[in-house]
C-alpha cells in the first residue's frame, strides 16, 4: 500500500526505507499501545487521525475551489476531532449526523459551490470513519480488542506481503496508470497472507470458532484494503501530487499511511452498522 510498511521503500533507497520502518514502528507502538489501552487515549489518537485525514483529502479534492481547500480543510478537521471526542462521550450517531451536516454548511460557505460542499462532506467522512469506528470497535462487548487487532493484522500483513510477493514474482501490473510499481503477484500474496493473518490471530488468541465467514470476512477486508490504497493512488494522481502531506517521515500524510486501514475500518463500521459486531 502506499502508506504501508515497506510498499514505498524504494524511493530512496536505504535510507527512505529506514525512515519508513522508523516511522512504521513509533506509529504501530502507539496504534497497539492506545488499542490496548482504550478509552479517552484510544478516542484521542484516533480524532487526531482522523482530523487530519480529512484535511488531506480536501486539500486533495480537485472540485474544491483552490481558493476553499485551507479553510474547508481544516474547518473539516476541526468538525472530525470534535466528532470523534464526542462520539466517544456519548452519543456517536448523533454527533456524527451533527458534523456531517456542519460540514456541508460548511463547504457551501468556504466555497460556494454544491461541488464543493459534497467535497468537504466527504472529507468530513473520510476522517469520521477513522475517528469513531475504531474507538467504536474496540468496545464491543468481549470482542473489541480481538476485532481492532484483527483490522491492524490484516492491513499490515497484506501490505508488506504485497511487497515482497511482488518484488519476488513480478508479472502483469495490476493498475499502471495509477499504480505503477503495484502487480497481480503481489495482490495475489497480499490477499492471501492478510486474510491468514486476520484468521490465525482470531482462531488462535482470541478463541474465535473457524468458520467460512471468518474467511470471507478476512480476504474481503483484504481486498478492500488494497482498494484502498489504489483508491488514495488514484485521487493523488488526480490532483498531480506524490503524497497527501509531508507529516510522517517516509510515508508522506496520514492518508498516504492509513488509505488501507481507512477501507476496512469502513468495512468495520457497516458490520457494526448492520448488528453482525
């Protein structure tokens, strides 16, 4: 993935790379550390995130008047970071709704433009998904925290399979014009690698029963994962840039390493949406 582990260490050589697994490591430490410990940590690393997240993507949003994007962006930010510590205080639906509906008004005001309003919603998104669902997933009664690991072994195990199943096997590309370094081979390892990964963790330290859904449910967050990705590739082309942001040393923005995560935390929240979580 573009924001994966080691899916971008050839620009550079050595040391992008090392800069990269420098990074990797400080974020994992603190994704496990704040998971595992729950609560208002947890709810404020994840507002973060998602704050910036949607920042980015109205940066990135071409139908946004260039004019627009600072201030949609961060008025986007500001309306995810509090969605998310209110979420978490009570009443996410609700909070959500409220700051879905701010953000039109919002981006109508910044911009203008109808367009414009539907993109800063969409950032607004973007960033809410990120922001709540975790949180959200984690306390799930007897389940939450096997069900965050599971998101984060199946996102991390696809994307550094992915790279080396790739840089091993080559073979057909699997999008050129958005993703050029990115190949069939390498899909195929990281599909099968990650949805391993996400079944072994939950059948043996977690307890979970294996059974076909499991199985499903893992190649599926998989290959939403990678879509993802490809679907960050793509916006970024679109707008003629090499990463969402400059923040992370070797990974660019918090979309360029989270655009995986971002799909199956999605994946997360309608499952929880529908009451099978």
């Amino acid at each position: 993935m573009s924001g994966g582990f080691l899916s971008g260490g050839s620009r550079g050589g050595r040391p992008e790379l090392a800069r990269r697994t420098a990074s990797a490591i400080v974020l994992g430490a603190v994704a496990l550390a704040s998971a595992w410990t729950g609560g208002w940590p947890l709810a404020i690393v994840w507002a973060l995130a998602g704050a910036v997240a949607a920042r980015e993507w109205c940066a990135l949003a071409q139908s946004i008047p260039a004019q627009g994007r600072y201030a949609a962006g961060w008025g986007a930010a500001a309306l995810v970071g509090l969605t998310g510590v209110v979420a978490f205080a009570d009443r996410p639906g609700v909070a959500v709704l409220a700051g879905g509906i701010a953000s039109i008004g919002l981006g109508f005001l910044v911009t203008r433009s109808a367009a414009g309003a539907a993109q800063t919603l969409l950032g607004f998104a973007v960033g809410a998904v990120l922001a709540v669902t975790p949180v959200a997933a984690r306390h799930l009664p007897e389940i939450g925290f096997g069900v965050l690991l599971w998101m984060f072994a199946v996102v991390w195990t696809t994307d550094v399979a992915a790279y080396f199943t790739g840089k091993t096997f080559g073979g057909p590309k699997l999008w050129p014009r958005v993703s050029p370094g990115k190949t069939w081979s390498g899909f195929a390892g990281g599909t099968v690698s990650g949805a391993l990964a996400g079944v072994l963790l939950l059948t043996l330290g977690f307890d979970w029963s294996l059974s076909w859904r499991l199985v499903v449910v893992s190649v599926l967050a998989s290959v939403l994962g990678q879509g993802g990705d490809l679907a960050e590739s793509a916006l970024k082309r679109r707008a003629g840039v090499k990463d969402s942001g400059a923040l992370i040393p070797g990974h660019g923005g918090v979309l360029d390493r989270l655009d995986g995560f971002w799909a199956v935390t999605a994946l997360v929240a309608v499952g929880m949406l529908l009451g099978v979580l």
